[in-house]
C-alpha cells in the first residue's frame, strides 16, 4: 500500500491518494496535513469507502 | 583461533522434545524477522510519502535500501512492513537492530517497531528510536500511549553519512536495553506495568523527514526483529 500526500506548509491544502496493488482506493483533498492524518486514520479503521472528502480551505 | 565445531548438532531442546534429536536450534524459540535489503518488494510495505518518494535498492556492499524525500521541507517517506505481525507481553524478551544512515542531520529519522500510522513521528504504541533534528540525537522510546503511558531515554548521536546501529532489547520482564553499536546507552524500567505496546500488532517501520528544503536520504542495511514465542 503507498499512501501519498502532497508537499506543502503544515496548513496548506494538501491532496492524498491511497493505492494498493495498483488498484486506488481512496482520493481526495484535505483541508491542511493534520486532516490528511485524521481522514487516513478513519480510512484505516472504518474501510476506505467510508472515506468522505474533506472541504479544502 | 580455532573454530569450535559440533558434527553431531547443537539442541536448544530437550531430548524428550519431538526437536530433541533436531540437529540445529529449533528456529521455532522466536518469531524473528529479518531482511538485509538484498531484495525489496515494495508491496511488503505500507509507505506514507509526503511529496515524492519511491523507495528502491541501492548499490553497495551489504544490501541497501535508499529512501530519498523530496524536497520541501517536511516532506517524508515511511515504511512498515504489512502486515503487522509482532506484540509484545511480559514472558516473552524481544529484540531488535538496524544498521543505517542518513544523508545529513538536517533530518527526523525513525526506526523501529510502531503501530501502523501516517505519523510513525508520534504513534501511540512502538518500541523504536527517534533522532532529532540539527542534532543527531537518538532517543530510545517505549510507549502504550503517547502522554500517559510513554517513557525516553537518550541513547546516542547520529554522524552524517555515517552507518550505525542501533539496537534495544525487552528483558520479557521489567526492563528495555537501547543499544548504539552494540554499546548500551541506557534503559527504561517500570515497563511492564506502564510502557509496553498494548496494541494487537506492530511493524517493523523506519523512515525519514527532511528539516529544510533539500532532499534527504535515509539508506537501511539492515532491519532485524525477534520475539521468543517460549
């Protein structure tokens, strides 16, 4: 699995893709790189489907 | 020196034991893991990368794996190992030992055995070292629980584009060793009761954050874990 998140300042709107075996499970924009960390959090525990994309700033 | 040398084996076991007449060790005393990077399967891993990063093998004596950040600052790359497959409990002494680098110390490195998290930086459960940035410092870290159920110990300095090794050891009983090129450095007691990783499963996790906006480069020669299952 790679979980890549896009470069930026801390509070900067950060983009987030989540891919295993070629196959991508979950996409989508963070508000700043604290939410990234919340949202692949709950990927992890409830299921990558359950994912909802947060608003960017 | 000569060498000591036993042809009819060498038993960890009893000989009423089913491995009694085994002529070896039972490989069966530890779960253990190892992996000297002569070969790399990207798909073992869950890698969390911040920016761009694509961790591969490199040339050199000893089987190696670069992992290169990109190059703004706080950009990472994080790997570890999936599936989780260690816990740790009193009764049962675990060790571990890595040899690697980095390429500056204008860095955060991590190495060790943690929870699988985006943040292997600041997970709630491992037993694993972490460096300071500018610095070098490595602190050996146990922690159930990042506030209340962690406990630190420095350990040793990193020198830029330099191996080392670092290494700790949980007696099974109270107390965890941090080693730095095999000399100890320091301790935690009161483990048992307060520090061990509670979680159902850790990994094997390593990985690098660059401090400025240069890319930076951990290289790994070797991971090792073990935990006795006896």
């Amino acid at each position: 699995m790679k979980i890549t998140i896009s470069s930026g300042k801390p509070k900067d709107a950060r983009d987030v893709t989540v891919e295993d075996g070629g196959e991508t499970l979950a996409s989508f924009k963070a508000k700043d790189l604290a939410d990234a960390h919340k949202l692949l959090k709950r990927g992890r525990e409830s299921g990558w489907d359950s994912l909802k994309p947060a608003k960017a700033k | 020196m000569s060498m000591t040398r036993f042809p009819n084996g060498l038993s960890t076991r009893k000989s009423i034991d089913p491995f009694g007449a085994y002529t070896h060790p039972d490989e069966t005393d530890q779960h253990a893991y190892f992996n000297d990077f002569n070969t790399y399967v990207a798909g073992d891993w869950t890698i969390t990368v911040v920016g761009t990063s694509t961790p591969a093998l490199t040339a050199g004596d000893g089987g190696l794996l670069a992992i290169t950040t990109s190059a703004t600052s706080g950009d990472s790359a994080f790997l570890q190992k999936t599936i989780a497959s260690f816990s740790f409990e009193t009764g049962k002494p675990a060790w571990f030992s890595a040899r690697f680098k980095v390429s500056t110390l204008a860095t955060t490195a991590v190495m060790g055995v943690q929870v699988i998290d985006t943040t292997p930086l600041d997970v709630t459960d491992g037993i694993y070292f972490l460096t300071t940035t500018a610095t070098g410092a490595v602190t050996g870290i146990v922690r159930k629980n990042a506030t209340t159920g962690s406990s630190s110990v420095a350990v040793g300095t990193l020198v830029a584009d330099t191996y080392t090794e670092l290494a700790w050891y949980w007696d099974g009983k109270d107390t965890i060793a941090f080693y730095q090129d095999r000399v100890q450095k320091g301790s935690i007691t009161g483990v048992a009761a307060n520090y061990l990783p509670d979680a159902s499963a850790l990994a094997q996790s390593f990985g690098i954050q660059t401090d400025s906006a240069n890319a930076r480069t951990m290289t790994v020669d070797y991971v090792m874990v073990a935990k006795s299952r006896r």
